[in-house]
C-alpha cells in the first residue's frame, strides 16, 4: 500500500511540473520603427512606433540592435509581472541596452538597463505593448563573432527572479521563464571558403 501511494505521489509531482505556467523570452530584428527613437531613454508611450516581433536565434557575425521580448501564457489575459531581474549570459558582448518604460510601467527617470529589476510588466493592451500575447521589454546592441551566444535569462538566487499576480491581483507560482538566445554563426562566404580549403587540401 505504500508503495502505491509513493507511486501516486510521484505521477502527481510530474503532472503539477507539466502543467506550469511558462513565459519565454526571444530575441527580435524589431520592436521600435524609428532608429532614432530605439535608443531613446525618455519615452514612455511608443506605441505609435511599436512593430510586431520578428523572432531570430541568430546570423552572421556581426553588430545587431536585438529587440528583447517575453511571451505570456495562453491563459494569462489580465496577469501581471510585478517584479522580474533579467541577466546577461553568454560570451559575445554587448554595450548600450534598456527597457522600455511603457506607459504604466515605470516612471520618468534615468536608463533603466535590461540586466536589472523591472516592474509592473502587465498583459493590459491598453499599458502594454503587446501582440497577441508577447510583450516587448526592450533593446540590447549586440557584438559577436562565429560561434559566440548572446543570452538573456532570468537572474535567479541571489537575484530576485520573477513574481506574478493574476487578474485577480492574487500572487501566483513562479513560472519558468525561458532564456532568449542569439547565435552569432560565420559568414556564409566564410564557409564556402573554409570548404574550399577542406577539399584543396584533400587533393
């Protein structure tokens, strides 16, 4: 009898791990139309600007303005993030980065960078710029060579992670949150040639 009920207690473990709630993170080529106003601190209501995510994991190396954006739960209409704190991970480089204070998200204040603590982040069109679930959170300018990542995940211990609240205002388990990841990847030129080389070097 108690090993059924060991039995039990382990399928039940594994349902509740299946069934969490999960928000993922991507990088985007867009987010903001003007490339005047993509690096703009002051803004805190771009939705004239705003443009639906392109998601990528990757190109050639390079220099990109990478777009940062999150995708709720299907669920999730009314939910808000009340607290997040993002991090850099991966070994390509990055210089000026932000987020974005959208209208009802943070006050007039000084760059707020994306490796730090955010607030209010809430699935409401009328605070948020989203599109069909996905929220954009901001903008990162990225350096890589081949074979570097460029991540952004959430920073956990002894970081403060993430907390959410339903529609209800009711705080909800901690959802797994999915890092953004870009690949910088060689040249397509760079690759015929390194080919060519393999194949002179075979005769």
């Amino acid at each position: 009898m108690m090993r059924k009920e060991l039995v039990l207690v382990a399928v039940l473990g594994l349902v509740g791990v299946a069934s969490a709630a999960e928000i993922n993170l991507f990088w985007s080529t867009t987010g903001i139309s003007d490339s005047n106003l993509m690096y703009y601190t002051a803004m805190t209501d771009f939705q004239p600007w705003f443009v639906p995510p392109t998601p990528t994991t990757g190109g050639p190396a390079g220099a990109y303005d990478l777009f940062l954006w999150g995708q709720f739960p299907a669920d999730w209409a009314g939910y808000q993030i009340y607290g997040m704190d993002l991090q850099f991970q991966g070994n390509a480089s990055h210089d000026v980065n932000l987020a974005y204070r959208q209208r009802g998200r943070y006050p007039q204040g000084p760059r707020i960078p994306l490796d730090s603590v955010m607030s209010n982040i809430t699935y409401t069109p009328g605070n948020l710029v989203q599109e069909d679930g996905a929220f954009l959170i901001g903008i990162a300018h990225a350096v890589g060579t081949a074979g570097e990542v460029l991540t952004m995940a959430l920073h956990t211990a002894p970081g403060l992670g993430i907390a959410c609240r339903d529609a209800n205002g009711e705080e909800v388990p901690d959802p797994t949150v999915t890092p953004a990841t870009f690949t910088f990847v060689p040249e397509p030129a760079s690759v015929l040639l390194v080919f060519a080389v393999a194949l002179i070097r075979r005769r």
